[in-house]
C-alpha cells in the first residue's frame, strides 16, 4: 500500500498554517502523498466540547511564544493575525468547492489563503477583503462565492467535519498515517518515523 499522510486542516489555525510550511517536504523525503482534509474547527469544537487555547490567557502567551520559536525553526514567516479568531466558514466552504469541482485550482488555493491570514495578516472572514485578495490572486471571487453557497459544498463541509470527529479529531491540525492519528504542528517528527516505518 501507498504512504499516505492525511492533513486535516482549517485555514483560522496558525498550527495548521505551520504544519501546512512542512508537510509537502515530509512527504517528499518519505515517498507519500498528501491528501488535504478542509475541516471546520468551529464545529469540532462544538462536536467536542473543546476550545481554542486563546480562552486561556496563560495559555494563549505560552501558545504565542511557541508559535514564534517554531516559526524561526521552520524558517517561514508567520505574523499573528489581529483579527483572530477568524471565522472561516466561507474560506473552508471555497476549499471544499474547489476539491470537488476544479482541483487543479485547489493547492493555489490554499497557498493563497493561508498568506493572507498568516503572513500578511488579512482580515479574511470580512466579505469584500476576501474578494480582493482572491482576486489578486487570480481567481474568480464572484464565482468562488457561488461555489461556496452551492448545497451539496456546504453539506460536504458538515459531513467531513463529522467524519473527522468520528475518526477522533479535537482539533486541527491533526495527520493521519495509516489509522495513526498525530495532533498539532509539533508532533510532525512521528508523521515522519511513522512514514518511515510504514
């Protein structure tokens, strides 16, 4: 069997940002492919009972610090966004679209969106600022909304954000290797010797 790693991910995460930097060189090193798993963390939260680490003061500063030193550990850029926590339904809905309807399109996609809210510092849950950055990138932002406002992309949405639930997920982001279930950007070296052992 192939080597797979599946990379859950929602574009409001800046450890799914980190894990996102990484993940494309992991595979490369190993042989495996990697799929990409657009989730709502919104509604994992809600499915579990969990919660961003921001709602503790504490444990938000220490969060931050980490973020940073893993930053400069990468060597990507990473700038906290001041509109955090993004509500990033439609983002996530766009992802899903895209993955269904034009796949080429999804990995430029995803580049785009994640510089925005990490690296650039974008106020992307805010309608109009979307459309300008997806359109300076070179997509069709009006045509984008109405591939997000499609019903069988918003049930899409749900139903993967169930099944993630269903498969043990609490949070973002989470690789899978095999039924092997890796939670947050710092425990990418096991993705690694998973792979390397798979």
């Amino acid at each position: 069997m192939s080597k797979t790693i599946e990379f859950y991910f929602d574009f409001g995460s800046p450890t799914s940002y980190l894990a996102y930097t990484q993940l494309p060189r992991i595979a490369a090193d190993t042989g495996a492919a990697l799929v990409y798993k657009p989730v709502l963390l919104g509604g994992i939260f809600q499915a579990t009972g969990n919660s961003s680490p921001v709602a503790l003061p504490a444990k938000a500063r220490n969060m931050m610090r980490d973020l940073q030193r893993f930053s400069a550990r990468y060597g990507v850029p990473l700038n906290l966004n001041p509109y955090f926590p993004i509500n990033t339904l439609e983002l996530m809905r766009r992802a899903v679209g895209l993955q269904l309807r034009e796949p080429g399109r999804f990995a430029a996609y995803v580049d785009t969106v994640f510089r925005a809210v990490w690296v650039e510092r974008q106020n992307m849950a805010d309608a109009a600022v979307m459309a300008a950055v997806l359109q300076q990138a070179g997509f069709d932002a009006a045509a984008l909304a109405a591939l997000a406002a499609e019903p069988e992309v918003k049930e899409r949405l749900k139903a993967e954000t169930a099944a993630a639930v269903e498969r043990g997920l609490f949070g973002v982001p989470a690789m899978f290797v095999g039924e092997e279930m890796f939670f947050g950007q710092d425990r990418l070296d096991f993705v690694r010797e998973a792979l390397a052992g798979a």
